[in-house]
C-alpha cells in the first residue's frame, strides 16, 4: 500500500491545462448586453476620434513653431 501512495499522479500537459483553465475563467466573466456593448463600442470609436483630432492639432502648433523658430 505504501507503494501505492508514492505513486506520483499522471502529468497533465501544459495544453489541456491551459485550455481548462481558460474556459473556467471565461465562465466567470460578466459579458455586457447587446446595447451596452453596442453603445460602449461607440464610446470608444468617439474617444479615438476626439484623441485624434487633439492630437492632430498639437502636432500642426509644433510644426509651426517649429518653422517659426527656425525660420523656414
């Protein structure tokens, strides 16, 4: 019997386990509704354009400076 307890359980491959435990995880999430999904997707699509915009100006002000200073 003590031969027994010291057998050492099978290895489970890296695969299976990762796959296992992925699928448990995904399990617990809180998926949002179609309409909050929806809504936040276009949330999101506002937030890059409004960045971009920004981002857009600050780049022309620091080319003109940039010329200015220059003298070009």
């Amino acid at each position: 019997m003590a031969e027994k307890a010291k057998q050492v359980k099978k290895k489970e491959n890296a695969i299976q386990r990762y796959y296992r435990e992925t699928t448990g995880e995904l399990r617990k999430v809180s998926w949002p509704t179609w309409p909050e999904a929806r809504r936040l997707t276009l949330l999101v699509l506002f937030v890059m354009v409004v960045v971009g915009i920004f981002l857009w100006g600050v780049d022309l002000a620091a080319e003109n400076l940039l010329n200015l200073v220059l003298g070009i």
